[in-house]
C-alpha cells in the first residue's frame, strides 16, 4: 500500500509541475493573423473583418471537457477598393457579460 501512495504522489507532482505549462497564444495567433486579412467577395468587392478583441463569453467544464466559449469584436469594412492587410497581436483576453449588443454565431455545417 505504501508504494501504491508513493506512486500516486509522485504522479501528482509531475501534473502540478506540468499544469498551466500549455501555450495556446501562437494557436490564437494564426486565427488572428487570418482575420486580418482582406477577403474577396465573389469579384464585387473587399471584406476586411477588422478584429478589435476577443473575450471569453463562458467557461464551463462537463463530464471530462472544458467548453469555452469565445467572443470577438470587430469592425467589418465592404468596400470596392482593396484596403491595405495590417496585423496585429492578439489582445489579452476578458470576460464578458452578457448585454444587449449585436450577436452573429458561425456553426460548423
């Protein structure tokens, strides 16, 4: 029984070494990146999304998965001319409240 506990305490002390070591930062990077450029539309004109931020609008955890729900501000632009691509870090994140603002939901067909 005793080198049951010191095995378990010991893989304790490699999780909380190794917690919290994840990086998802570069991830949310190349999805920034790709929102900061400017899309074609069909030959008609230019998209160019403008994201402003992202916020956490839920974290909750169920059976074994974390859900998180993410949010993101931005400023979409249409035009006819092909504005200029600028990039941008990815702001720190917040959470957020739910209030009476516009909400547009993609879902993954």
């Amino acid at each position: 029984m005793k080198g049951l506990v010191a095995e378990l305490d010991a893989a304790k002390k490699d999780l909380d070494k190794n917690y919290g070591t994840v990086d998802l930062k570069p991830q949310f990077q190349k999805i920034w990146d790709q929102l900061n450029k400017v899309y074609d539309i069909y030959g008609l004109g230019w998209l160019k999304i403008n994201p402003k931020g992202v916020h956490i609008n839920r974290l909750y955890a169920q059976n074994d998965s974390l859900n998180i729900f993410l949010g993101l501000s931005a400023k979409p632009v249409v035009s006819f001319e092909k504005p200029a691509e600028e990039s941008s870090w990815v702001p720190i994140s917040t959470m957020q409240v739910a209030g009476k603002d516009f909400r547009f939901f993609l879902m993954p067909c």
